[in-house]
C-alpha cells in the first residue's frame, strides 16, 4: 500500500482535520484516507459495466442476440491506415 505525506499543511488545516476525524470517530489519518478516497472515487461515478447492462436491459438484448453479433463479425485483423 502507497503511503503519502504532506508538506506544509497550514495549523487550521490540520485542526480542522483533527475536529472532522473526531466528528466521524476515527483517527486523523483513517479521515485523511477517506476525503481522499471521496475525492478520487466519488459514490455516483459511472460504472462502464453498469452502464451497459442497463443499456442492455432497456432495449432486452439477449444473449442469444449478443451471439448472433459475433458469428456476423469481421475477425479479420484491421488494416493500419497508410498517411501517403
């Protein structure tokens, strides 16, 4: 696991850190990973495989219609585009 530290951070930050940490009932550090974790994985981010399986369940794509789409596909390796 990455450890991180924190230059320079002002006296009020780290107060406010202290009162926040206490608020939630765990130790400065455990808040300090949980604004982080908020911040960079926010609740209501999009999930592609969610996405897609409601985009699946709205318009009742089927396995058997997902099969279908395969055997009708190129496999052919693409051709690279040529800038001549």
């Amino acid at each position: 696991m990455a450890a991180v530290t924190i230059r320079n951070l002002s006296e009020e930050a780290h107060r406010a850190l202290k009162v926040r940490a206490a608020q939630h009932n765990r130790s400065t550090e455990a808040e300090m990973r949980a604004i982080l974790e908020a911040a960079v994985r926010p609740e209501g981010r999009l999930r592609l495989g969610t996405a897609l399986s409601k985009i699946g369940q709205k318009y009742d794509i089927t396995r058997a219609d997902i099969e279908a789409l395969e055997q009708t596909r190129d496999t052919r390796p693409a051709e690279p585009m040529r800038f001549e």
